[in-house]
C-alpha cells in the first residue's frame, strides 16, 4: 500500500463552489486538482525538513544514536497525479520508496532479511574480537570464566570478554545462553510519521483560491 492524499467529490466545499468545478470543462478540473496537489507537496516537503507530521508534532527519531532527519528523500519523486479529472492522488514514483513511506506513516513493521542484512552492511568478521554489545550481552546472560587461582568461576569484565572471545564464538554463545533459535529474517517495529495531508478547512480555502484562479485563466 502507497499513502496517497485524496480528493474527490466528498471534500465539503459550498454548493457555489462545487457547481462552478462540475461546470468547467474537464481540462481545467485537470490543471485545479494538479495545482492543489504540487500546493500539498510543498507542504509535505516543508514538514520533511521541520521534522513535523501533520499535526505539527515532532516526528519520532531513530533508534539509532546518528541524530539525522527522518524521511529526508520522501520529498524527491513526490508527484501530484489526476484521475478521470474529478480525483487527485499525491504519491510516489518509485513503488519501493512509496511503500517505505507508507511503513512510515501507517507505523508499520518492516521485515529484514539476513541477505538484506549483508548486502547493507557486508560479512561479518567473525574471527575479530566481539563487540562490546555482545560483551555486555553476555554478562547479562551470566557467561562466567574460571578463576585464576583457587576454585569456582567468575562473571569476566567487558575489556576481558572482547579480548578473549571472538565475534562468531559470542554470538554462538549468546544463542545457546538465550535458547535462541536461528533467524533469517527479523520485523522491525517503525513509528508512525505522518507526512501527507493538511485539515479539510485548509485543503477546502486552497481549492477555493485555485477554483477562482481558474476562472480568470483563458
């Protein structure tokens, strides 16, 4: 599914309004709803770089530590499109990059696939010395080492697991410790970010305007 901002007759302009746009012919119907919907696009670029959905909230950041903005290449591709010169949608050329964005502002799971996983960030190296993710991941799990002197086992410090465990080894190890069952694939939650579509009383004072710039066009 690709969001789209929709007009049709349903949109509550007045009864004055609504004969003068039934009356045009269909060419200028066209170039109204095609004006109206670049008006909706520059909107929808503008919250892309203030960070704002549509009800003026700050959309939700990443997860990830890299503060940088989010959706900043949905502006690109953005196109106004008319159907049968009564319907107007606002989506994307790009299927894959419309169907990103409608993850986005559904606020839907995305699935990644191992393959995906390694073609974005390669092979791992699991002969380097683990990170200090799983380090700390295996604490958690309680992973012990033996005592140098006397008996028992001890819970080893973060700088020792990495210095001593391997990156495939700890990732064994965090697998077996957590009964963890092999994945190829993985749903990765998003939060909804809203972009697309402005309130009915400013979509219906645009249309007005345009309407009447219509009527003085030629």
């Amino acid at each position: 599914m690709t969001p789209t901002i929709q007009l049709n007759e349903r949109h509550r302009l007045n009864f004055n309004e609504k004969l003068a746009l039934m009356a045009m012919p269909s060419k200028k119907r066209v170039w109204i709803l095609k004006t109206l919907g670049r008006w909706e696009r520059k909107n929808a670029r503008q919250r892309i770089r203030q960070q704002r959905d549509i009800r003026g909230k700050k959309l939700t950041p990443k997860q990830s530590k890299k503060k940088s903005k989010m959706l900043k290449r949905m502006g690109k591709g953005l196109e106004p499109y008319v159907r049968n010169a009564n319907r107007l949608e606002l989506g994307w050329k790009n299927k894959l990059t419309g169907r990103i964005a409608a993850r986005h502002h559904l606020g839907q799971k995305q699935r990644i696939t191992a393959a995906q996983m390694r073609k974005r960030w390669g092979t791992p190296d699991y002969s380097a010395q683990c990170t200090k993710g799983q380090a700390r991941k295996l604490r958690e799990l309680g992973y012990t080492v033996p005592r140098k002197s006397g008996k028992g086992r001890k819970k080893p410090t973060l700088r020792h697991i990495m210095e001593t465990v391997n990156h495939g080894k700890a990732g064994l190890i965090i697998k077996e410790m957590s009964n963890q069952k092999s994945q190829t694939a993985w749903d990765i939650p998003l939060a909804e970010r809203q972009i697309l579509g402005s309130r009915e009383q400013e979509v219906n004072r645009q249309l007005i305007k345009i309407i009447e710039q219509a009527r003085r066009r030629n």
